[in-house]
C-alpha cells in the first residue's frame, strides 16, 4: 500500500488496517518515497510482552504500589533551609 502524508494524518485507521493485514505500507512526500512500515514480528515469533524488560522490577519493595511510588515521584520538593 501506498499512502501519503495526508493519508497517514486523516486515514491512519486505514493503515494501520493494511499493517494489520500484513502489508507494508511505502509512505510518499510529494511523490517521493520517505520510509517504509512494516507489521511488528518478533524473529523467534514471541509475543512482545516476553521480553526481558516486562517484570524487570517485579522483586523491588519499593515498588509493590506503583500508584503510590508514583505519587511520591510526583511530589514537590521541599526547600527547608
């Protein structure tokens, strides 16, 4: 599939169709080719969530609720001087 600049701002449902499919979608910019998009395939066929980086933090305490660790980040911080 070929799809412009135009195509990818106001029909990109469409292509992302077209991926989904398996095709590869050429992207033109006033007729010239600018890149290619391909469907996502891992090379062993593994899903994407068994990679090593899903769970890295699974065993840190700190960790154990991600909305308060977050919380916390998100704090201001205190200038007591």
């Amino acid at each position: 599939m070929k799809a412009t600049v135009l195509d990818l701002r106001y029909r990109m449902k469409d292509v992302l169709r077209a991926i989904e499919r398996g095709e590869s979608v050429t992207v033109l910019h006033r007729g010239a080719v600018k890149a290619r998009i391909s469907p996502f395939t891992k090379p062993d066929g593994a899903k994407p969530s068994s990679d090593k980086v899903f769970g890295m933090w699974r065993d840190r305490k700190d960790v154990s609720d991600p909305a308060e660790y977050v919380r916390e980040l998100r704090k201001p911080r205190r200038h007591d001087v």
